[in-house]
C-alpha cells in the first residue's frame, strides 16, 4: 500500500500539485487510523492530507479516480445486467451459480485459478488477479499495442485463449455429466452465462489496459494549467481561458487592495510622539503611563483608469476591464474611462451591471464607438476637455493602451499635464517592449511623462506591476 | 478523543451539527493526530460554527481567536501589563526606596534593583491571550483561529512557528510548552492563498454547500416549527439559486434566516406573494435579489407544469 500512495503522490506531483514528503507520512498514518476498507474514508483521508489547495481538488479527484477506481466497482450492475440478458430470476441464478461451483469443485486441479473465479462470479477476484498481472507487463505494452490488433494483443497478454479452452472444456464436462436434469434450463443456460463472462473478462481487460494507458498519459510531466494562464499572453486566450480569468482577476485586486490597505496600516502606526506622550500623561505625575503614538492622515487613494478597448487589444483590454471592475468594487473612489477615438465614462456602468455584462456591454459599444479607428490623441484631448477635474493630487492615474495611435496627433501635453497634476501616472502596455516605437506606436513620446511604463502581457506580469505600484 | 469517524458524526449530530463523512473523516483524523485543521470555503458554511461543536461536543474549553489586519503577536500570544506594571511601582515607591537605601553608588542601586527585577516580569503581569492561554490551559482545549487568511503575512509566519510545536518562549520567563496539544480548528474565507507551509502543517477540510438532503436536515434541526413542505421547497429553490451567477451565494445560516422570517409570517407555500418580498434576508445585494426573485418565478412556473402534468395523467388513471 505505502507504494501505491507513494506513486500516487508522485502522480499528483507530475500534474502539478504539490505534496510534501510530511504530506506523505500524514497520509500514511490517517490510513494506518483508518484502515483502507472504506472507499470514501479512505479518499477523504487522502484528500485531507495531501491536497490543500482549491485549485488542486479537481486534479486530485480526476487522478483519484484514474488511480484507484475500476477496482471491484462493477461487479453488482454486471451481474444484474447478466441476469437480465439470460432472463433469469435472482433465485434462479444463485441457483445456477450454485451447481457451477459445485461443478468446479469436481474439476479441481483442471482449471486455473482465474478461470475459477471468473465462472464463479467472483468479479472482484478476477479483477484483483488481472491487475496484479497487469502490474508488472503492461509497462512496456501500452508502448505498441495501441496500433491494430488492439484486442488480440490483450488477449495474448491475459492468455484468454487458454481460458476459452478451459471454458470449453468444462462446457464438455457438463454436457457429459449431464447436469441436473431436473432443472431443464440450467445447462442450456450455462454455456451462455460462459459465454457472457467470457465477453465481460475481454471489456474488464480492456478497461484495464486502458486505465493504465491514461494512468501513462497523466504521468507525463505537463505544465500546470493556471501557471499556463498566468504566462499566456492576453492576445491567444481561448474561451475557456476568458471564463476562468475572472476568479483570478478578483484575487488579483484583492491582492492590490490588500497591499495599499498593509501600507495605509504601516503609515497610521507612527513613532513614539514624545511631547504628545509628555503632555498626555502629567495627570499621572509625568509617570508615562498612555503612550501616544504619531498620528498620520489617512489616505484614500484615488483611482482614474483609462482603458484601450480598440480591436489591436481586444483580448487585453477584456481582462483589464475586469481588473479595473474588480478595483472599483474595492474602493470607493475610482472612475473608470474607455476609449478608443472618443472618451466615455464606464464608472456608472460598472457600478450598476454585474461584472460579465458590464465588460460586455462597454466592449460592445453601449458607450462609446468600438469600430473606429484608435486615436490616443482625440481621446487624450476630450478627457482633457470633459473631464480633468478628476485628477487631483491624490489621484493615481493608470492608463491601459498599445499607443498606437494610427499616426494621429499624439497630444502627449494632456500626458504631461495629467501628471503634474496626479500623484502617479502609470501606464500598461499589453503590448511587447521591443515593438513600442516601431509603426504607429507612440510609446516613447508618452513615456517620458509617465512614473512607470510596464509591458503588461499576461497575469504573471499584471502581478509584478501591482507590486511595484503599491511598494 | 474519538473512536471512530461515526461516533464523530453522532457527537456532532448530538450538538446539533449536520456532517457528511468527509468532515468527520477530517476532524477524527485530526483528534487522532494531533494536527490542526485548515476550514476553508464559502461564507456561512458552518466553519466557525466546526470549532465551537467540537468543544461542545467534546467537553472542552474553546479558545478563540480572532484575526483581522494588524493582529500581531502582542494581541495574540502575551503581553506585560504596562499599566499595571508601573502602577504597582508607583504604590511600592517606599518599599523600592529602602531597598535602594544602603546603595552607596549609582552602580549599587542599579545592581540592588536588579536583583528585584523578576518581580515585575512574573506570571502576576503577563496578560496571556488566546495563544498562550492555549498553551499554558491544564487541560486539553480547542483553540479556534478563526478568519486566518486576515491576518498579515508576518503573523502567519508566526503562527506557524507556535502550531509546529506548541511552545512560545517568554524573554523573561524562558520557554514554556503546552502541557496537552490543544485541538486547532483554522478557518480561512481564502481572501488571500495560505502559505504551504502553513498549510502543510494542516490537514485540509473543503466546507461546501451540503447537498439538498443534507440542507433539509439542517432546517429540520434549527427550525423545526417550520413546515415540513415549505422547507423541502425551500431547498431545492437554494440549490437552484446557488447555481446562479451571483455577488453572494445565499449561506446556510442565510437561509434559516429566510425560513424563520416565512414561518413567523405563516407562510406554508412558496407561490405566496410575501415570498418574493421576504428575499431581502436571504441576499444581500439589489441585483442578486433582482435574480433570486427570476429565478422564483421560474421555479415556480415549471413546478406549476409540472403539477398539471402530473394532475392530467392522475386523471388519465382514474379513467381507466
């Protein structure tokens, strides 16, 4: 067993969860406590011990499952379904079962132990034995036996044809010992009941090699699908990245709030203040018995976002928009601009519509025209003429865009004022370095006046730049 | 503490706590290996709720403690009452000054006090909070870290070091360790990812929402003047809503609420038209309610075709 768990763990660690070696020991002791009789016992207990993390329950039950399921599950339906097909009762077929066995006691020594087992309808025994057989071969099977011959290449490795022959052989028997001729149906029944089992051994065998092919297959070291989210780039996300991203968008603001709120925290526990101290405790006899502490003001950042919705950045501009959702949730004094040749203001928009349609509804032009063409510079202009008021020296000042501004006017003075006038001004850029400048882009233009310029083409980068704006 | 993983689904059952075997499964590990627990999972599960049936339950004193942002050793483990400190100079000036009486020189005096220093940093003025209340108990206790993931980084860390092994040391008074280990439940709303290290240190429980059946046997427990069809609708309506794409998922306690607020007001059935009105206790947010009452109607009119089919082939029986 302590192997089992061992490559168990190891599987799980090639799909990317990680288990500790005191992991394992805990999981080898619940099972020491527990015993492993009890399936769901026992795969809690697992789970328990090994998987910590969300993220890595679905792994863990889909490997669970591959590892140590098929097992002794199936025998109950099979033989219902075999009853069902012969059109036997219950009754009857115990009853039949019953002279089988009788039968196979008679024949001992001719047939071989599996055989046995599976005549009499000991599935789990079979499956035990077949496995255990399995174990140590089907390593270097599964390499070549996935081409033709697929079946026969299972059949020679379980020897199937030696069990047919015994099947056959006891078949004879019967016939020639007769039966019971008081019950009419039982021989006629039981070479096709052999008959079934026989069928019900090939598909076990199948399943089997199967299991074992993808138990093969999970095993081979693949990236991790979140650390793959986290490094694609926003350009090549697929549908189901889209849908996954917003759990991570959410724990991503959280994360920006929780870094500004530990450095809002810091600020407010000032020095010892000592004339403070002084002054506070002469009705104690200047005996320093409160301790009075600087005090420092209370700052609430302001947040303006400006976001790039044109098509060039489509794939970007949907994550950010969630980003930018995801803060204004947070904070209470946050206002959200898209553009892309006109300016409009989304901060309503977020507040009312929950998140999906809210970023929809903005992607989809319900504010402002997403098919022209994308002019920084117009864009740039209006937000100075509508609404400047909006920066003041609190204000930090983000701006999502590629810069490529179609070789408008680029109007980079409404840049340089809105960062004399905010506290910071960054800009993201979910385009790569090395292309800013090249073409149409305008980047170097508006990075002069700019307090950081981050290339922002995935979360792992979106991490590093929320990092660095709350340090 | 317990034997097997049943008798910790009928002690906690005997308390009033509804829990599948996987929890007891956790928590009888647990209690058997001296581990703490890490609960995480949505809001109103019942994770804090696990740490104060399991004292119940087990006749122990429950510890709680209670993390939020700036939670730092001093609110945790122990601290020197300052106050009382100084106060008790204050009061015992006299006595300090004969001591100080036959010093002849600043050295001596210094020396002399020196040797009185292990009065004021005794047992007497150490304010020991929930960590080391824990730690220095007679008995074994369950210690409740409620809301970990709150808590900063730097605490964690800390936190690790006194779950590993249960001793803290006091500068003044040197180490002191735990007589019994207490039992530790940690829950966290996973606003932020725990450390592994922390977690490695635990064994892990996922609190989910329970399965419909499971629901119902909770209301039947807590409320149990509420009526029986009412409750069975009741669930499987929850279940729907917890399918939804909301701000906040309705939570066990939630709905409670809800099935108290409509057995106070006599209500026997779901098409009620106070049902819609009462939502306001089962969610929290315009939009999310705006949604919850959609997806009413909408439970109700295929429970309504529903009813009509199953009306129409009771009269197709009785024809026959």
């Amino acid at each position: 067993m302590l192997e089992r768990i061992l490559e168990f763990s190891r599987m799980l660690r090639q799909n990317g969860v990680r288990v500790s070696v005191s992991e394992n020991m805990d999981a080898v002791r619940a099972l020491e406590l527990l015993g492993i009789a009890d399936r769901t016992l026992f795969k809690s207990a697992l789970r328990a011990s090994l998987v910590k993390r969300s993220i890595d329950v679905e792994p863990f039950n889909r490997l669970f499952d591959l590892y140590f399921l098929g097992q002794g599950q199936s025998p109950r339906a099979t033989e219902q379904e075999l009853m069902a097909e012969l059109g036997l009762t219950p009754e009857q077929f115990e009853k039949m079962l019953e002279q089988i066995r009788e039968f196979l006691r008679r024949m001992d020594g001719e047939v071989s132990p599996l055989t046995r087992a599976l005549l009499a309808g000991e599935l789990a025994q079979v499956e035990r034995m077949m496995f255990e057989a399995a174990e140590g071969e089907l390593g270097e099977m599964t390499q070549w036996a996935r081409g033709t011959g697929f079946i026969d290449q299972i059949a020679a490795r379980f020897m199937l044809a030696s069990i047919r022959e015994e099947i056959e052989k006891f078949k004879m028997a019967l016939a020639r010992a007769g039966a019971e001729p008081r019950i009419p149906w039982i021989s006629e029944k039981i070479s096709e009941y052999a008959e079934q089992r026989l069928r019900e051994l090939m598909r076990l065998a199948q399943r089997l090699l199967q299991r074992e092919m993808q138990k093969k297959e999970a095993a081979v070291p693949g990236r991790r699908r979140s650390d793959d989210l986290s490094q694609k780039s926003f350009a090549y996300y697929t549908e189901e990245d889209i849908r996954r991203m917003s759990e991570v968008v959410t724990r991503l603001a959280r994360r920006f709030k929780n870094l500004l709120s530990l450095r809002r925290r810091r600020a407010r526990r000032g020095r010892l203040a000592v004339s403070a101290t002084f002054r506070k405790n002469l009705q104690y006899g200047g005996v320093p018995f409160r301790i009075q502490l600087e005090r420092r003001r209370k700052e609430k950042p302001q947040v303006v976002v400006l976001c790039d919705i044109s098509d060039s950045v489509l794939n970007a501009s949907r994550f950010m928009l969630q980003f930018v959702y995801s803060i204004q949730d947070l904070y209470t004094k946050v206002r959200s601009f898209v553009f892309v040749s006109d300016i409009g203001e989304v901060t309503r928009l977020f507040e009312e519509h929950e998140l999906r349609q809210a970023v929809e509804m903005a992607l989809r032009g319900d504010v402002i025209d997403v098919y022209s063409h994308s002019n920084f510079g117009r864009a740039f202009e209006l937000f100075h003429r509508n609404y400047i008021s909006a920066v003041t020296g609190k204000t930090t000042f983000v701006i999502i865009g590629d810069g490529r501004n179609n070789y408008n006017r680029a109007n980079e003075w409404v840049v340089r004022e809105i960062r004399q006038k905010a506290k910071q001004l960054i800009w993201l850029n979910p385009e790569s370095r090395l292309t800013w400048g090249y073409g149409d882009s305008e980047m170097p233009r508006y990075a002069q006046y700019c307090d950081l310029v981050e290339e922002c083409r995935n979360i792992e980068q979106l991490y590093k730049v929320i990092d660095r704006i709350a340090a | 503490m317990f034997q097997s993983v049943d008798e910790v689904i009928n002690r906690l059952a005997g308390e009033n706590y509804i829990c599948n075997r996987e929890v007891a499964t956790v928590v009888y590990l647990a209690a058997a290996m001296r581990k703490p627990i890490l609960v995480e999972g949505p809001a109103g599960v019942g994770k804090t709720e696990l740490g104060k049936v399991l004292s119940t339950a087990l006749k122990l004193e429950l510890i709680r403690l209670q993390c939020y942002e700036g939670l730092d050793e001093a609110k945790a483990l122990y601290e020197w009452e300052y106050a009382k400190q100084l106060l008790y100079t204050q009061i015992l000036k006299d006595k300090i000054g004969e001591i100080l009486k036959g010093a002849q020189s600043l050295q001596a005096a210094v020396d002399s006090i020196s040797q009185q220093d292990d009065v004021f940093f005794s047992d007497r003025f150490l304010l020991a909070r929930p960590l080391l209340r824990a730690i220095l108990a007679p008995q074994p206790t369950v210690l409740l870290i409620d809301e970990v993931d709150k808590s900063d980084t730097e605490f964690e860390a800390f936190l690790l070091e006194v779950l590993s092994d249960f001793q803290v040391s006091v500068p003044e008074l040197g180490t002191l360790k735990a007589k019994h280990l207490p039992l530790v439940v940690l829950t966290s709303n996973n606003s932020r990812e725990m450390s592994d290290a922390l977690k490695r240190r635990c064994l892990h429980l996922y609190l989910d929402f329970p399965d419909p059946k499971r629901e119902l046997e909770i209301i039947r427990l807590k409320v149990p003047e509420a009526d029986a069809n009412l409750s069975a609708e009741v669930v499987q309506l929850l279940h729907r809503l917890r399918k939804l794409d909301l701000k906040k998922r309705p939570s066990i306690s939630e709905a409670l609420d809800w099935i108290k607020a409509l057995t106070l007001l006599n209500i026997k059935n779901l098409d009620d038209r106070l049902v819609a009105e009462t939502m306001s206790t089962l969610m929290k947010y315009e939009a999310d309610i705006r949604k919850a009452q959609e997806e009413l109607a909408e439970y109700l009119r295929v429970r309504k075709a529903k009813d009509q089919s199953g009306a129409a082939e009771s009269d197709k029986d009785l024809l026959h």
